[in-house]
C-alpha cells in the first residue's frame, strides 16, 4: 500500500477476484481521456481517446488514438485500438458478426 500511494496511485483493497488494489485515479496524468469525438457506429461505438499529459510511463505514446467498440454477439464483445495517423499491418481474420444492438447484449459499456 505504502509503494502504490507514493507513486500517486490509489489503493483499495477488495474482495473481488483478480480486482486490482494499486490503480492510478481518475484525475491522473497518465494515460488517455476522451477526445470530444464519440460517434455511434453501425455495430456499437467509436471514440477518440487523448494522451493526457506529456507524461510517459513506457514511451513512444501515439495520441489520439481510436477506440471501436463492436456487440457482436449476445455474449461477447470486440474492441480494437489503433493510430488513425498510421496505417499498420493487421492479421487477415475475418470474424463474422451479427452485430447485435447494445440493449440485446448481456454486458454494458461506459464511456
């Protein structure tokens, strides 16, 4: 507890499984927020995520970056994050997706 709050973290011990207990917090200079661009998409959701600060904790950042989010079945859900700047090699797999809507969906997502 002692290592995580010196670091800024915030702990919290929990009883839930596999639940971390050292986690940064909301207003933390790492990491990404919301870039004002949320758009519904066909099959679920497309969001523009900002590097928070100048901070770096691994390096080589990319910012922004898109977050899509797909209900493609009743039980499970597809996200993918990319560089909309960057054009990068992707594995050819095709996965077929009835895309479901988000209220037939056992799961949410928040924003």
């Amino acid at each position: 507890q002692e290592v995580c709050e010196a670091r800024g973290c915030t702990w919290c011990a929990t009883d839930v499984a596999s639940a971390p207990w050292c986690f940064f917090p909301v207003d933390s200079p790492y990491g990404y927020s919301l870039g004002g661009n949320t758009e519904k998409t066909a099959h679920g959701w497309r969001v523009t995520l900002n590097k928070r600060q100048a901070l770096s904790l691994f390096g080589n950042d990319i910012s922004p970056v898109v977050l899509e989010v797909e209900f493609q079945t009743k039980d499970r859900l597809r996200f993918k994050l990319y560089d909309p700047n960057r054009q990068r090699f992707e594995v050819p797999l095709k996965i077929d997706s009835p895309g479901v809507t988000a209220d037939e969906a056992s799961y949410d997502v928040e924003f």
